[in-house]
C-alpha cells in the first residue's frame, strides 16, 4: 500500500469504505467531512450520486464518467461533481487523492 500521507493524517479515524485494498483517513468537520484515500487494487465505482463532491489527485489516475461523458484525470488534476448528478469511476491501483465531501455523513468512522 502506498502511504503518501504523514503521520497526522494517519492517526485520524480510518473511514468504513467497504472496498477492497481502500485505505481511507476521516477528517470530519460539522457539516462536511474531507476524506484521504489510498488505492492499492483497481476499483471499479458503479453509478451513484450523492451531494456535492470536489477531489484532487495526488497520484495515480481515475477514469471518471459524469452524466454519460468519460474523462481521465491524473496526478495534479482535481474535479468537481454537483449534488445529485449521477457518475461511476475506474480506479487504478497506486490511486491517491483528497475528496471534500459538502456532507456530514457520507461515510461513517471505521469500528
């Protein structure tokens, strides 16, 4: 697994996201949460929606489809994805990223 992150954002909560090889740190703020993740394995995200979502890349890439139009972004690429539009990913292995989420309870601490 790549650990691009230091140590402070290590020791945050871990997030429950039920993926396999996904590492994700929690920071959870009143009204939105801002989640760290780490890919180890290819992901592939099937089609959902969700409130508002802004995301940059660290490394690796992301194929992602907004609204039935495929676009991908790489390292120092960050996008943005409005509240309730439908959208899917391919994630590739080595995939590094910071996502705001504007929701409080997108995912919840992991136990």
């Amino acid at each position: 697994m790549i650990h691009i992150f230091p140590e402070p954002i290590q020791n945050l909560p871990e997030a429950d996201i039920p993926l396999k090889g996904v590492k994700a740190f929690l920071s959870q703020g009143k009204n939105h949460q801002i989640i760290f993740m780490e890919f180890q394995n290819d992901v592939s995200l099937p089609e959902h929606s969700h409130d508002s979502q802004w995301e940059v890349v660290l490394e690796g890439r992301v194929d992602l489809v907004v609204e039935g139009l495929k676009k991908r972004y790489n390292k120092g690429d960050m996008f943005f994805i409005p509240k309730d539009v439908k959208h899917s990913a391919k994630v590739f292995a080595g995939y590094c990223s910071i996502v705001y989420f504007n929701q409080k309870d997108r995912y919840k601490e992991k136990k």
